[in-house]
C-alpha cells in the first residue's frame, strides 16, 4: 500500500483547526488501517494565538494526527517544511492544502484513485469564492510564470495537490529554502519537465473563520520578490543543463 502525508501549515488558525483536523482525518484513518501508516501533519508556524495548544490537545483522539510547532517563517517556507518532513519519513505520496476550511475532502479521493497514472494532480480552483483580489492575483501569477518559465500553468498555486515524493524530490533540490510560492515553482517546474500532471475543477469555499493573513500591500510585495526568486529557479535549471 501507498503510504501518503497529508500536510497542512497553519497560522492563526484557531477558529478552523478543530474543523479541519476532524474533516481531514478520517482519510489517513482509512488508509493507515489499510496498513500503510499514513498521517496527517500540521505545522503550525508560529500562531500568536492557540493554535497549537488546540492541536496538541486533539492527538489524544486522533493517534494519526501529528502536530509540529515551528518559528514563523511564512507559508512557502513552512510548506518546503513539510514537505521535506514527509519525504524524510518515508512517504510515497505528498498531499498538501490549507488548514482554512476552504477546500473539500470528499475532493480527494479522486486524485488517489488516480495515484499511478500521474506524477502529480493539481486542482484547478474555478469559481473560487475568495474574493476578486485573489482571483486578480492567481490570473497575474500565471502570467508572470509564462513570462519566467515559458509555460502556461491553469493554476499554478492552488493549495490542493497530489504529488509523487519520487518526482517532487528533485524538484525540491532547484527551489530556495524559504522560498515563498513554493508551490507555483513547484507547479511551473513540473509542466517544464514534463511530468504526467492531472488537473481537476475543485470546490474552493471562503475562509470558515479567522482573518487572512495576506492583504493586497503584502502581495504586491510578494509578487516583486517573486520576480528576483523565480530568476534564481531558472538558475538552477538552467545548471542543472550543464
């Protein structure tokens, strides 16, 4: 059996984390009775509020459920986090999405049916319920990722995605440490290389409760760091030619 990871970051999330750990658990439930000892693993990256203390309260019911308390570093770096944590523990399959309450869990078992036949599976966030500010962002992200990589990705940063650990490994080894849209790289890198990707319409709900962390000043921000980062990605791709 497939041994999977199903990874959250979580900041200040107190308001969801109970609801999301219950809705997400019982899949590594399913699957690690199946005997292959799945688990659900959120990092919290330094909530300010109680965050963590809720999680650690909740491995007493759920034996699957693996709480991590890290310094803040910010979403990306605290997802590479993750990432790193589920290869270096032995698992063929990464998942990952948010601890907010907007995507569906029911959503998932159609990209593990699939597991075999592609190296990753993305979902494709069409209709999004999140507010016009992120649907501009995601569309000049895709732009800025055409210009940089020379790919079209439909969404390159959508926080629900299946990946081999085998295929993800090395793409891991081009992207900086504390890079912060790890997983539009991610995304980009893998079109590049031609992996076998699935993309799949999914529901994508608004935040259940909490405030969100990132305003338009903090994307714009983001977005020009982003530039100068991608630049560096295309370094190590271009290295890795010689």
């Amino acid at each position: 059996m497939s041994k999977i990871y199903i990874v959250m970051p979580a900041y200040n999330e107190a308001e969801n984390i109970k609801d999301t750990i219950s809705q997400w658990y019982p899949i590594v439930e399913k699957l690690s009775e199946e005997g292959n000892d799945s688990k659900l693993v959120i990092a919290n990256d330094g909530s300010k509020d109680d965050t963590f203390a809720i999680m650690q309260q909740m491995t007493n019911k759920y034996p699957y459920f693996v709480p991590l308390d890290k310094s803040n570093s910010g979403h990306g770096a605290t997802v590479l986090f993750l990432y790193r944590y589920a290869i270096e523990n032995g698992a063929d399959y990464v998942f990952q999405t948010d601890s907010d309450g907007q995507t569906n869990p029911d959503e998932f078992w159609q990209m593990w049916e699939n597991r075999e036949k592609y190296d990753f599976q993305i979902g494709y966030r069409k209709g999004r319920q999140d507010g016009s500010s992120r649907v501009f962002v995601t569309k000049t992200l895709r732009l800025i990722v055409w210009l940089m990589f020379h790919e079209w990705v439909i969404d390159a940063n959508t926080p629900f995605r299946l990946m081999s650990s085998d295929k993800l490994k090395p793409i891991m080894d081009v992207i900086p440490q504390d890079y912060f849209l790890c997983n539009i790289a991610i995304s980009a890198i893998a079109v590049k290389w031609k992996y076998k990707i699935g993309w799949y319409t999914i529901t994508f709900k608004p935040r259940q409760g909490g405030v969100n962390s990132i305003n338009m000043k903090r994307i714009f921000k983001i977005g020009l760091k982003a530039l100068g980062d991608f630049k560096q990605i295309n370094k190590n791709l271009n290295s890795l030619k010689k």
